[in-house]
C-alpha cells in the first residue's frame, strides 16, 4: 500500500463532516455556539528538517506549522498538546528551549501531550496538535472560490526556499541570509491575518507545500481553474538580492514551500482588511494555469514539495 | 537531561491552569459553556507493544488508551486525530483495519491527522490525540480525595497483566486464554461508567500502570494515605484460573497495569450508580498502605509500569 492508498484508506475511514475529507488544513467541528478547529501535524528529521538542524528552531517550527493551519482557518489558538520522542541528550534540552520560545512568543499554551522513548532510534519524529476556536460561524475551507474571484497572497514567497538553501550549502552571515534562514527556521503564522480575513474570503489556505501545489489544491477542492502569473508574486528585497528575479527564480519561489503565508480567494468587490498581493485569477475549468508576465508557461513537473 | 528532568522541564513551561500541572489524564478547558478535554498519548514499539502483536490490535488500542483518558475525565469523545508513521508494507494495511475497526466500535471519527514517511526506520512509534465534552462544570481530577472516602475499581484487575504474559510466552487456545488476551489486545475504556460516576466522585483515574502506582498518584496528588486491600481486588475467573489467587498473583493484577478500568475515590454515603468493588480507604498521611486481607505487608518494589 503505497501512500496515496494510505490516505484514500484514511478518507474512506474519516466520513464525519468535520474531517472534511482530509483535504483541509484542520478538523473544524460545532461546539456549543462556537466552532473548534484541530491540527496535527508532524515534522520528521530528513524530510521536514535537516539532521543537523538547531533543536530550538526545530522546535518553533513545530508549533508554528500547526498554529498556521489554524490561521487558515481564522482560528485562535487556544493550546497545543506534544508528542515527543525523547533522545536522551543535549537535543531534548536544545528542543525545550525552543519549545518555551515558540509558547511564549505565540501565546498559546502547552496543555499535554506524551514523550516516549523508542528502543530503537530511527528518524526523529515529532507530532503537534494545535487547537483553537472560532466564534463565528463561517470557517473557510478550500472549496469556495469562483470563477471571478481574485487569488491573493499575505506576503513575500519563496523566503522559506530561500533559507532552506542557504541551510544547506552553508553561507555568510549577512542580512539578508539571517533575514531568509530565519524565514526557513522560525516561520510566523499569519494568524491576525487569518481570523481578519476569515469571513470574507471565498476560500483559504496556508501555504506549505508551495504556492503552486496548494494553489492547485483550492481549484481542486472548488472545481475551478486557477490562473497565477509567477510575474506578480512577491519577493522579499533579500530574495532578490542572493537569488534573483527571474522566471526560474520565481519558479522555485512559487514551488519550494515553507512559507506560511495564507493563500486566498475573494470576489473581485472585496476590501481586504490587510495587506495582500493578487497574484491570479479563478477562471471555469480545473486545474492549474501558468503565466509569466501575462504569457502562458509550461507547468513545472513538480507543483510543489510532497513530503508526507 | 533524564527522563524526570525532561517532565520537570515541560511541566516549567505547561503553567496554564488548563495543562493541570501535567498530572492529570486529559487537559481540560473551558469552552463556551461547556468544558473541552484533551489528551495526546503516544505508543512505541517494544514499550507500548510487542514487536509481533498484530497491527489491527495495536490500533485498537491506541483508539482505547486515549478515549480511557477522556473516560477518567466522564467526557464524552468528539473525535480523534492520527499522528502516524507509515511503514510502507502489510502493517500500515492492518493497521488501518484495527482503526476502523475501532472508530465503528467507539462510534469517535477520525476527524484529521498527518501521515509521515520516515527514512530511517526505528521503533514503530504511533500517537493520538482524543477529544470530547463535559456539559456541566465539575471534571474529576486526582487531586480530590479526602481521610475517610473509600477507594474503588470498576471491574477486573489484572486481565490485561494476564493478556500480555500469555502473549509473550504464547498458550493454548482455550476460552480462558482468548478472553485475557482479548482484554490486554483490546481494552475497552469504560466511558459510560466514567460520565455516569464523574460528578459523583471525589477522585478518579483510569488504571493504566498499575493500580498500585496509579493509586499512590491519587494519594500523591489529594495529600491523603491511600491503603489497599489486595484481597478485596476483583480478579476474573479467567485470570484465576490461570494465575491462581494467592498474594502473589494479586500482587501481578496489582502492579501490571493494562487495566483501563477506572480507579476512584468517593465519600462512603456516596452511592455509585454502575457496579464497582471497593478495594480500599483513604486516610490522613501520604503514600500508599499494602494490605492483605486486613494484615499489612511489605510494599513491592515497582508499584506499577513507569514505561514512558
């Protein structure tokens, strides 16, 4: 059974509708006169991070990945339980730290969860769930946009790429490689701007896996076609700097992930309450439209980063 | 860093009132005008579960181990969140049966989750996180047993105990064997029992280490003596007939842990509405009082399994 059997057996398994499917970004169930909304989410050493990672930022990045599909949902957090399997050593105590930085610096507390120690030590694996409420009604989901609908990004693409390559082929200290490592290591989920956006847009989503891949996720889920010219999204002045501003260069910002910006669609009419750069257009049909400057491009092979 | 040490530090950072200090089964949180209550444990290969158990059993129990939390709480589950290693062969394929299985069984969806793929294989390690409501305020802890209240158990002590060594030394298939490794393969939390008796209680826990241990950490945590009669334990006919009756095999029942029955203490006015054995007394003092059938004996070394 490979992994998409995996999961298609998980689906047939998660009929409730609050799993909706599991194909968004958290659990959203009624509870009294509020919604609750849960994530879990996992990273592993080798696949979601370096194995000479700092623990500490490995750490922050645990709960902030999960605090960023709450985000996606205009949820506020309201506490995360840990699953951690203990190392016996010096990363267990790095890890802590980062952990207490991450909690305070998110205001979301630390209610539970279990650590383990495994006999036999294989990758690391590391598991969060993160949940919080929405007072209101509507949550968004991915399945909402039209054709019609403007698609919006919260803010500068392909840093997240950007300091995963600058983690792995070591580099300068500068401004700009901290800026961009940082942007990789201790990403900020955009939660105010999540809970701000939440009733109007028409669908919504963190982006993690890359901008294309989950651009191609919310056609999917809402059976329209997403156009996204790679000309208009944005890129930080740090990105620019070190890695250019070109079509390929766009490209790996548009697919490499780790970004944690909130991806969204909204009718055209909409006043965004925060800042936010369109970057396409819903149109009839399915799937995925590139352009460049206006001018249809190929796809790329890979949408994005499939990592699970 | 030790083991202590890393709880010690977790329960540094987890000082929201909800987290309970990390002593309790679940973190319970206020709601709307409900209480939500929450609980995240893990399952490890060679700790948690032999190597060669079947993955379906395996599971089962994870399902039973978490909503036994929710049960000590009296909450009713509300879903459930997977946090899995994938394997890539057979087991991933059993596995998902004992989950189905399970999620029909408890009637609690699979609402979300995350798969992941590592890359060195380790010991299997599995997590879940479980959910579920109080609609009124009072949610026992195990902090609030008072000198004078009884000490009682739902059901069966040391079936699970039994289960395990028969699955170790393998048996022959008789009634007997089937039911006790039914009980250590398949536990079934006591839900019902736990919201029928939660605002009745003083205290209450589910037993998963031990009765021994678990009731010194009810005495620990409600500054009370806790005594324990080991003759007054209810054993099975299936585990009698088996393992015997002496002080000995009640010492087993006593100390294996794998129960999942509930362990609680209630004023001796208190009439419990679902049948339950007293087994011992509360009084003024600290730690635990072994008793045998009135007579005080000597305490074991190991009060129940410390497995984390």
């Amino acid at each position: 059974m490979n992994e998409l059997d995996f999961i298609d057996r998980l689906k047939e398994i998660a009929t409730h509708p609050a799993a909706r499917g599991l194909a968004d970004d958290a659990a959203v169930i009624p509870f009294g006169r509020q919604k609750l909304v849960l994530t879990h989410d996992m990273m592993v050493e080798g696949v979601h991070f370096l194995s000479d990672a700092n623990p500490a930022d490995v750490a922050w990045k645990l709960v902030a990945v999960n605090l960023s599909d709450l985000a996606a949902k205009g949820a506020k957090p309201l506490g995360v339980l840990l699953g951690y399997s203990r190392s016996g050593n010096e990363w267990d105590e790095v890890f802590m730290l980062g952990l207490k930085q991450a909690i305070d610096h998110f205001c979301v507390p630390l209610l539970g969860g279990d650590t383990v120690s495994p006999k036999e030590e294989g990758s690391r694996t590391l598991g969060l769930t993160a949940f919080g409420e929405v007072k209101g009604h509507i949550v968004p989901s991915r399945g909402g946009a039209m054709a019609g609908h403007s698609v919006y990004v919260t803010g500068a693409i392909g840093d997240g790429w950007a300091g995963l390559q600058l983690a792995k082929r070591g580099t300068n200290a500068t401004e700009a490689t901290a800026k961009l490592l940082k942007a990789y290591n201790r990403p900020q989920p955009r939660l105010d701007e999540g809970r701000a956006l939440s009733t109007l847009v028409s669908a919504m989503m963190d982006i993690s896996d890359g901008l294309l891949l989950d651009a191609s996720r919310i056609a999917d889920a809402s059976n329209v076609a997403i156009e996204i010219d790679l000309a208009k999204i944005p890129l930080s002045p740090e990105f620019m700097s070190i890695f250019g501003d070109d079509q390929n260069s766009r490209m790996n910002a548009a697919t490499g992930g780790d970004d944690y910006q909130l991806l969204l669609t909204a009718s055209p009419e909409t006043v965004l309450p925060v800042p936010a750069v369109k970057v396409g257009l819903c149109k009839s049909g399915t799937g995925l439209i590139m352009l460049y400057d206006g001018q249809i491009i190929k796809q790329p092979m890979n949408l994005g980063f499939i990592h699970a």
